[in-house]
C-alpha cells in the first residue's frame, strides 16, 4: 500500500474543509412573518410573548423550521 505525500493529505484535508465550510453556510434560520400567521391561522401569540420575544414553540420553529 502506498503512503500518501504530505501536500496530497493537506489537500484532501483543505477539500473536506471547503465541503464542511459550505454545508454549514447553505443553512438557513426560520424566520416567520405576519404572512406566515396568517398562511396557518395562527396568531402571533403562539410563538411570541412580547414581540420580538418568543415563547418555547417559537424558540422551536426558529431552532429547526
């Protein structure tokens, strides 16, 4: 079996960094409008307290979608 060179592994590792790099930039947050109250019928109330505070359901939908 042949050992790999130093300069091929620093690559390998610079290309898995760049993969890294952009699955985690592609990520996007939730973010809910009045549009979105109105699309569910939801009121406001049910992911916020106080605007712009959020409640434990809103802090859910901002977490995950």
């Amino acid at each position: 079996m042949r050992k790999l060179s130093f300069r091929k592994v620093r690559l390998y590792h610079l290309v898995a960094l760049g993969y890294v790099c952009a699955a985690v930039g592609s990520v996007s947050t939730a973010t809910a409008t009045p549009q979105f109250a109105r699309q569910t019928k939801l009121p406001c109330s049910s992911c916020h307290t106080h605007v712009p505070l959020l409640n434990e359901y809103g802090q859910r939908f901002y977490a995950n979608g």
